[in-house]
C-alpha cells in the first residue's frame, strides 16, 4: 500500500494507523481536582465518556506537556505525545493527593477517522477519545483569521488503545469486520481502495498537519498556546489558577504572541522531507522552523512551521542538512495564527482572579466532543 491508499482509506474509515503517541491513566478520589489544578482544562466537571484537551504548563507560560483526557468511570485516560515525561511530571506533584498514576505501556495507541468499525472494536480495550480539533470549546479562544474556513473542519479524528500482547488478534478482528465490504471500494473522491489498511505514524501525520493539528511532539522549550491557536480546545481561560496562567491571560488581553503557527505547501522537486527543526527563511534571513512535515495524498510535501510574528506573509524557503549535503526548497507560507496576534476574544480584559465567564463567539463552531 501506497501513502496515498492509507490516507485515504483513513479518511473512509477503512483503516486504523500507529500514531506515535502513548497513554497513561490516573485514579483516587482527588484526580478530578487535581487534574484541574494542575492544567489548563476543566476536567472536575467531565461526564464519562467526553473528551477534553489540557496542557500543562511552567511558571512563565510555556506548554511542559500535553495531552488528551477522556474519564472511564472513576479512571482518567490521557492521551500524549510524551506519557513518559508526563507521568514523571505528576508524580512529582502528587504530595498529598490521593491520586494514583499509571503508565500503560503495555497499551498502543492506534487512531481512526469516523465513522469506522474500528471505533467498536478497539472500545473493548479502553475508552475512545474523540479530538475536539479545531472547534472553539467551552472556555476557549481562536488566533485563527476570523473569516477563515478551517481546513480541519471535517478532521474526524479519534484515539483508542490495543494490548501490545494482542496486536495479531485485534488485526485478524478488524479484517474479518472490513471483509464484509464490497472490495474494491469506491470513494466519494474518486479512489478505489482494495483493502483495508493499517497505517503509519507518517499517515497521521500528513492528515493532521492538513488540518494544523498540533501535537506535544511539535513543541519546544520556548512554544507558548497562543503561537500554535490551542486555546481553540485545550485552554480554559475562565477556570482557576494553574501554573503559566499569568501568562496565558496577558497575551490573551495584550495580543502578541512572539510566534505564529504557519501551514507549509513545500515544493515537490525533491524527494527528501524536511526534519523537525529546518530552519525557515525569508529574503531577510532566518524567521523560524519547521514543526513536523509529512506527504500528504492530495497536497504533497506539506509541514507545520513556527516563525516570528512579524515575518513576512509570501513565500518562505526551508534549508536543512542531512550527513555533509545540504537541502533547501521553497514553501508556500499560509496563516495559522493571525499575523495580528489578536485572538478572536479581541483586548476583552480577562479577569485574571477571577475570570467571569465570557462564551465562545457565535461564529465558533458547536462540536459534540462526547465520542
């Protein structure tokens, strides 16, 4: 199978695929209130079954960690790109709680796109977590240009989990399901599929970046919120204190952001990609760096890319080296985060004591986030 087949069959929902990331889980009596005061989420107030997105984050703002939660009985889930860190990050704040934290390395974690026989399936082994990605939840806000159709609009993703112990089991499952359809199969868009795929870390990431999904995995020491418009879904900025909030609730008022996420359409001649951390230029030298990049079915080489704010809006070019050559191509430059630096919520003044309520504009999507 082709790139092109398992994104595809991805976007159908005859695929499941690796994603790279991992899961923890966190139970006692204190986790709703503790989980709430250490991150940027409401998540005491979670019905079962929903899903939510937190970060957390150092004294001066900057995201440590991240990660999706989804509660299964009295149990959180969390989803991240870095469970490890995070998990050593929680028990290092655990003090008194009565909290108890569990790495579950002896789970995958495997991603579908809606609808999909795969989300019955992998919900025998944990709860399902459905990305609330790119609508404006409860709570949050949007550096995006506000008369922007976002191109995760239709970005249906969702995380499960399959025991390592019984990848071939759960394989010989979702085929003996997928067998029921009528291959080859015939796409809205003009693809014919020949069987179900299981894909690769690449193919979740070619389909997220077209929809500038940012991960835990894109971040660095420096990655503020606003810079890669996460507080869409995984900032509340009307709940409590937490660590960083201080700074989250400045920028929100003051605007600015020192950074700005940007969408990379990269020029195809070579068939080399560039790695996390290519620098970006201008005409007038460096501006930034390359996120993460990966070839996508219909757009080709395609990146998520960090630069200044104030860097110029046309075309970038993007140089890396790789042993003794060096490589550059140029990459078209399309907004993420409003050159403007000014959120949707405007120079709203935000209480930072007590942060009264301010709901989502209504031009902001209502996204059932329940799974």
């Amino acid at each position: 199978m082709t790139f092109v087949d398992n994104q595809v069959a991805l976007l159908s929902g005859l695929g499941v695929c690796e994603t790279g990331l991992e899961v923890l889980t966190i139970s006692g009596p204190d986790a709703p209130s503790w989980l709430t005061t250490l991150s940027s989420q409401k998540v005491a107030d979670m019905p079962a079954g929903e899903s939510r997105e937190m970060l957390f984050l150092d004294a001066t703002g900057h995201v440590s960690h991240t990660a999706g939660i989804v509660w299964a009985g009295e149990v959180a889930w969390l989803f991240s790109a870095d469970a490890p860190g995070l998990a050593a990050f929680l028990e290092s704040m655990k003090f008194h709680s009565r909290v108890e934290v569990k790495l579950r390395s002896d789970l995958l974690v495997w991603g579908f796109f809606a609808p999909s026989a795969a989300r019955e399936v992998l919900a025998e082994f944990g709860p399902i977590w459905a990305d609330p990605w790119p609508g404006v939840t409860a709570g949050g806000t949007a550096y995006s240009p506000r008369d922007l159709v976002h191109p995760g609009e239709s970005y249906a993703a969702y995380l499960g989990v399959v025991p390592r112990a019984q990848l071939p089991q759960v394989r010989a499952r979702l085929n003996s399901v997928w067998a029921d359809c009528s291959w080859p199969v015939e796409t809205e868009d003009g693809y014919s599929l020949s069987a179900p795929v299981f894909a690769e870390v690449s193919d979740w990431d070619a389909l997220r970046i077209a929809a500038w999904r940012p991960y835990g995995r894109d971040i660095d020491k420096r990655t503020l919120p606003h810079e890669l418009d996460w507080l869409r879904t995984a900032v509340h900025l009307n709940k409590g204190c937490y660590c960083g909030q201080e700074t989250v609730a400045r920028i929100v008022n003051l605007g600015r952001p020192p950074r700005r996420a940007v969408f990379l359409q990269l020029d195809g001649a070579l068939s080399q990609l560039p790695p996390p951390g290519a620098e970006l230029f201008s005409a007038d030298g460096r501006v930034g760096s390359v996120l993460c990049c990966a070839n996508h079915f219909e757009d080709g080489p395609i990146a998520l890319g960090l630069v200044k704010r104030a860097a110029p809006l046309g075309q970038l070019s993007v140089s890396w080296r790789a042993g003794d050559e060096e490589f550059s191509l140029p990459a078209l430059q399309r907004l993420i985060v409003d050159s403007s630096g000014v959120s949707w919520r405007g120079q709203v003044s935000v209480d930072r004591k007590g942060f009264f309520d301010l709901k989502p504009p209504s031009a902001a999507r209502s996204l059932n986030i329940g799974g």
